[in-house]
C-alpha cells in the first residue's frame, strides 16, 4: 500500500506525459498534454529538453501583476542534471497560455543549450548575451527573439488546429 501511494507521487510530480517537462498541478498537466497533441513547435521543445540535463517544474502563477509567467533565474544542479521553475499564469484562452508556456520553454532550452549556465550568474550572462533590450530591469529580466516567435508559432498551430476542428 505504501509502496502505491509513493509510485502515484512519483508519477504525478513527473507528469502525464514522463518528460523532462513536468508538473504536480493537474491544470497544467491537463494544458500540456493538450499543447502537444496540437502545437508541433511544444513537441520539439520538449523533445529537445527530453535529451538535455534540464528537468523544467511547471508552476501556477498566483500573482496577476507583471509578467505572464516566467523562468526563474535560480538554477538547481544536483546529480548532473539542471532544474529550473517556470511560473505561469492560466488565465485566458488556451493558445494563449499554451503559447506562454512554450514561449518559457523556449528559454529552458536556450539554458539546456548553454551547458556552464548552471547557476544565478551564468544564467544572467547567457541571457545578456543572447536577450534582447527590454523596458524591465536587465539584471532580473531577459527576452529573446526565439521566444517571442516560438509564443507566435504556437498560438497559430493552437487556432489552426481550433479552425480545422470547427
């Protein structure tokens, strides 16, 4: 009986899906699994992190100020694998969020892809690096050309996908 109940807390930290992508809230688990049966472009983000060192935590924003969600810039490196948190808000339609997540995602793999970013100092070069200029404070928050189009591409499969279903 013990040995069940840990076995399902096990596989629910990791997710529906066992990727390196993962989540302990089922609304988030559910918006996921929907972005990858629709949206090509979340399928390849997470394969890509799949064959990386980085596991990414999937979060609810609880906060509604600022952003939409966000990396944590704090990187956790234990047993030679990357752990990261990405905080989102769930509000609004689903290519929205889907989009906001695999805009998120899209900055985990720039990470994945960057293996001496493992910690807060890394991470903030690797983005100053690559980032684009922003109105926010530059040593707490980074943009990239690639997320912001990753976000695009995935809102579009998201609403071809609903136009094709209708």
């Amino acid at each position: 009986m013990v040995a069940a109940i840990l076995l399902a807390t096990i596989m629910a930290a990791a997710g529906p899906t066992g990727h390196h992508v993962r989540s302990t809230d089922r609304q988030i688990q559910g918006i996921l699994v929907r972005g990858l049966e629709q949206s090509p472009t979340l399928r390849r983000l997470v394969e890509v992190l799949d064959q990386s060192d980085v596991i990414v935590y999937l979060e609810v924003k609880r906060e509604q100020h600022g952003l939409g969600g966000y990396l944590s810039h704090r990187v956790v490196t234990a047993g030679g694998i990357r752990y990261l948190r990405v905080k989102l808000i769930l509000a609004g339609p689903i290519e929205q969020v889907v989009g906001l997540m695999a805009h998120e995602l899209q900055h985990a793999v720039e990470v994945a892809q960057t293996p001496g970013a493992r910690d807060l100092e890394s991470l903030q070069r690797l983005f100053v690096r690559v980032g684009l200029s922003t109105a926010c404070d530059p040593s707490r928050c980074f943009e990239t050309q690639a997320a912001l189009d990753v976000q695009d591409a995935v809102r579009e499969e998201m609403n071809e996908r609903k136009r094709r279903v209708r």
